[in-house]
C-alpha cells in the first residue's frame, strides 16, 4: 500500500469540505477596523508551516496590497522580532501583525515567535489545528485548520499532505478577507478557491502516472534538486523536503534565478531537478534557466500548467499564479510518493537512529527546546 499516495488522492475533496468554511472563519476573526489599519504582515513558520508562508506571502501583496514578509521561526524570533526594541520599528507594532503557522500548535520557536512579539505590542494571530493547542493559548487570536484525520496503514506516520493543504486555504482566506475590508473586490478570487478542489482532482488526473514514469526513470538518482520563483519557491521547499521525509534522499529547494547563480556550478551533471512555473510572471526566466540546465546535462522535469502547444513533463490544471501553490505541489508530492513505494523506504526513516515523534521530536527537541523570551 503507498500510504502516501492515498493521502495524496483525498487532497479534491478535503479543498472542497474546507475553502468555504475557513473563509467564513477568517472573516468572524479579521475584523475590518484591523484589516484596514495594517501596515506590515509576518507569516512564521518551521517546515511545512514555514513553506506555506513562502507559498501565500505573493497573495498577501498582490491581493490584499499588504507588505508581507514570510519567515522561517527561527529567524523571527531570535533575530527579526527585536527590531521592534528600536524608537521608529516600535511605533509600527501596532499596525503590524503576525501570523504564527503550526499544524500541531506545539512548536516551540514558532511559539516563541509569538510571545516575543506580543510582548513588543504587535497583533498575532495563530494558524494551528485547534483552539487548545499551546500557540493557539499564547496568539491573541486563533484561525484553527483541523481537518479529518486519515487511517494510516500498521499506524505509519506519513508526510504532511492534508495538512500543507489546509493551512494554504487558510492563509489564502485570510489574503482574501483582508482584501476585502481594504476595499478590495474578491468574488472572482473567492470563487476561484472555492472551486479550486476540481483542478486539483484534474491535476491528479493529469500527474499520476507522469510522476510514477519519472521515479522509475530517476530509480538511481541520490539527489533531487527543486527550482521555483514566487509563490512557487514555497512549493519548491515543499517538494524537497516531501522527498526527505518520504524515502530519505538528499533534496534542495531552490530559486530559479538563485539556482543560476549556485547549482549551475555542480559537479554533478544528471542531478534531476525540477523545474517548477506557472509560466507567467517567472515564464522568460524560467525558460533561459531551463537551456542551462539541460545544456549541463541535468535531467529537468518541468511542472507546469498542463497545455497542447508546451506539454510539461509533470502538468498541473491552470489556476492564476497566485493560487498554483495549491495545485503545483500535487506532482512532487505524488513523485515523493512514488519514489519511497519504489525504493520501499520507510517514511521518516521510521523514526529510527535517535529520531522520534515522541518526546518533542526526540533528540532534535523540536517541541521541548528552550523558549527564550
């Protein structure tokens, strides 16, 4: 049984059980006094969480017209928050939010991140699958994005899927219900993300068996590199780290134009790598980028929107740019799924040498490390 796979395939209709739902939370939430009054917007995410920040901080801007930075906890936390101890940052805190992203609601840094920033005056708000999660208790306020959970075969723990999925709906809500208090007009875009779930079901269709060929036919390959641009960098860290978690194999997120700059010099020639485009705004760069590539000797598989002039190698349903995150991500993840059945690793190396879900994520102490306040 590919576990993974199966997760995968209910992606359709958990979009369609949930995009009306957590649009009418946001809107209860986000008052329009706020909305209107915002100046600055943090997303704060580790992992998944972190990439689905990556993934909607172009929706932020070019829906709501709101400067958005998406950060990694750490970073905020330590380092991005205190900016806020300065006279003329300290004056910006109360038109500034912070939106705390955590699928479990126990991280620590993330958590962290929203105490240190609640303690310097600015708003924050927690993405987390309940009301009672410990991010959830230290936020101002709670956006919660608990979806069913899955049968898991023998109880295996499989890589985040619905999860992902769930917490871009939300953040997307969120762009969206701010838009609107500003003034912004969203039928189209709430239309478009309600009926997001048949593109990804078409998307599904499309992929499926593009992405069983192509991890048959990279069988021998150690390492994958990712490339996107915009909200597609954020699906290109996601698509990495799918590849770790699903059959343990040395994986890199990268920007396209970043990958000119660094992995263009690799010894390694075939690396398969993957090039991720809505082909619109990122389309001139990513195709010159897409000649070096291949005039290098890696394998490019192209992810893109499915089309009869320019077939990509894995293809995804059309969506405006600004929402492919929700249908560019199924490719890679189904390639991921793919990979680990073919390989038959475990996922998460079956939390083995030292590794555990337990314990605050065993040695790496993910949910019990020190909170510095």
């Amino acid at each position: 049984m590919n576990a993974f796979r199966e997760h995968i395939l209910t992606l359709p209709q958990l979009a369609s059980e949930v995009a009306e739902p957590f649009m009418r939370e946001a809107a209860q939430v986000l008052d329009d006094d706020f909305c209107r009054s915002l100046e600055r917007l943090h997303l704060v995410g580790c992992g998944d969480s972190y990439f689905a920040a990556l993934a909607t901080e172009f929706a932020f801007e070019s829906i709501a017209g709101l400067p958005t930075e998406a950060h990694n906890a750490m970073s905020f936390s330590r380092y991005s928050v205190v900016n806020f101890d300065v006279p003329n940052y300290a004056q910006r805190a109360q038109t500034s939010l912070v939106i705390g992203i955590s699928v479990s609601g126990g991280v620590t840094r993330t958590i962290e991140g929203i105490l240190r920033a609640k303690a310097r005056g600015l708003r924050t708000l927690a993405i987390t699958s309940g009301a009672h999660t410990p991010i959830a208790q230290a936020a101002g306020a709670v956006l919660t994005t608990r979806v069913p959970d899955l049968p898991s075969a023998d109880g295996v723990q499989v890589p985040g899927a619905r999860s992902y999925l769930a917490s871009l709906i939300m953040l997307f809500a969120c762009a969206l219900r701010i838009a609107e208090a500003r003034g912004q007009s969203v039928a189209t875009w709430r239309a478009t993300l309600a009926g997001a779930a048949d593109q990804m079901a078409r998307t599904i269709a499309l992929s499926d068996d593009a992405a069983r060929g192509w991890a048959e036919a990279t069988r021998q390959a150690t390492e994958f590199v990712f490339c996107g641009s915009g909200p597609n960098f954020g699906t290109a860290q996601f698509g990495a780290a799918k590849i770790l978690e699903a059959s343990g194999d040395s994986a890199l997120g990268q920007d396209v134009e970043e990958w000119a700059h660094l992995q263009y010099f690799a010894r390694a020639q075939a690396t398969p790598t993957f090039l991720i485009t809505a082909r619109e705004r990122d389309a001139s760069r990513a195709a010159e980028v897409k000649v070096a590539m291949q005039a290098i000797g890696r394998q490019v598989i192209e992810v893109a929107p499915a089309t009869a002039e320019a077939p990509p190698d894995l293809p995804f349903a059309p969506l405006p740019e600004v929402y492919t995150p929700l249908v560019a991500c199924i490719p890679v993840m189904l390639f991921a799924a793919h990979r680990a059945a073919l390989l038959g690793e475990p996922y998460f190396r079956g939390f083995g040498g030292g590794r555990s879900i337990e314990g605050g994520g065993g040695i790496s102490r993910i949910r019990t490390s020190e909170l510095v306040l």
